[in-house]
C-alpha cells in the first residue's frame, strides 16, 4: 500500500479499523485493542487503546505477544487488513477458548490455520515469549507448547465464505477487490 496504514483504507467508504472496532464492539462487548507502532496511531481512533509492540521487530507474532500482556486475557486477534471479519465469527473463536490455549480457523492460507483471526488464552503468553526468544517468528511457531483448538473449515463456513472472511488488504489490486466484494455483497455496517 505503498506505506500508507492498510487499516485507515476504505471499504465500502469506511476505514476498515473502524469497521472491525464495530465487529469487536458486537461481538465481545468492547472496543478492541490496537497494536500499532506508528507515532500517529493514537490519532486514528481516539477512542481505542493503543499500545506499541512490547518487543518491537518481532512481526506478527510480536503483535500477539503484545495483545496478550497488554488487554485482559483472553484475547480475540485480527489482522487490522481483514475487513470481512464478522461478529459471530469472533464469539465462536472467543467461546472456543473454553477448551483450548489457542482457538484458530482453518484456512487455505499456507499454514492451513488463519493465526491472525484466532483467539489465545494465558498459557498462551509464556509460550509466545520462548519462540520469540529463539526467533521464530512465526504465528504459529509456539503451537507445541499449548493445546490449540482448530474451528473446522465446515464449522468455519457457517460464518461465511473463509476467502471472504480472511480477504486481506495488501495491495492496490486487493483494496479494489475489497471494494468489489463489498459492492457485489451488499454488506453494509
């Protein structure tokens, strides 16, 4: 996105931060923590927590790290790109965590699980810090350490379509399509 913040792009001409600040909102009850390391963050949503990475550099799963020290725990995660997150699906990652660490979605994504759309309980904390000691920043890189649920890719669709659900916004192209699903959908917030 040539630099520019992908949460403060319009979909359907609203930010997407301020349509997943109203998911959360439905969903769980609260305005969601944002995790954001640019100096201008706090301006973007001036009713919303922010919090810099605790330990900065360490990617996504530096952000996690940070979500889980820093809102009360449990806590639900979204990438602040997935526009089409909805409010049922993030009560069922939330309810999930009754029986597990981590509550993840399946996903075509390369993983197979969408860790940036996942709920992750306290064990979790501890857990994340070791990966991240030994540099292994991937999202699901401490998964041995904890007992992780997986929200099925059939329970998954009766949210929605999963290619919709976790559609990220990464590029130009993206953000147009964001729009077109938007459009062609009929969603409205």
């Amino acid at each position: 996105m040539g630099g520019k913040p992908k949460g403060l792009e319009l979909v359907g001409g609203i930010r997407i931060l301020d349509h997943l600040v109203a998911t959360f909102e439905e969903a769980l009850g609260t305005p969601p923590l944002l995790v954001a390391n640019a100096e201008d963050a706090p301006t973007w949503c001036p009713d919303l927590r922010v919090t810099p990475d605790i330990r900065p550099g360490m990617g996504a799963l530096g952000g996690i790290y940070t979500a889980l020290l820093s809102a009360p725990a449990p806590v639900v995660t979204v990438a602040w790109d997935m526009p089409f997150v909805t409010a049922p699906l993030l009560q069922a990652l939330a309810a999930g965590l009754e029986n597990w660490d981590a509550f993840l979605p399946e996903s075509g994504g390369p993983r197979g699980l969408e860790p940036l759309c996942a709920a992750y309980g306290p064990a979790c904390g501890p857990a994340v810090a070791a990966a991240l000691d030994v540099h292994d920043l991937r999202a699901i890189g401490f998964h041995d350490r904890v007992k992780v649920g997986i929200l099925s890719s059939r329970q998954l669709r009766a949210f929605g379509d999963p290619a919709v659900l976790f559609f990220n916004v990464n590029t130009a192209d993206e953000l147009a399509e964001a729009n077109r699903l938007w459009r062609t959908r009929g969603l409205s917030r």
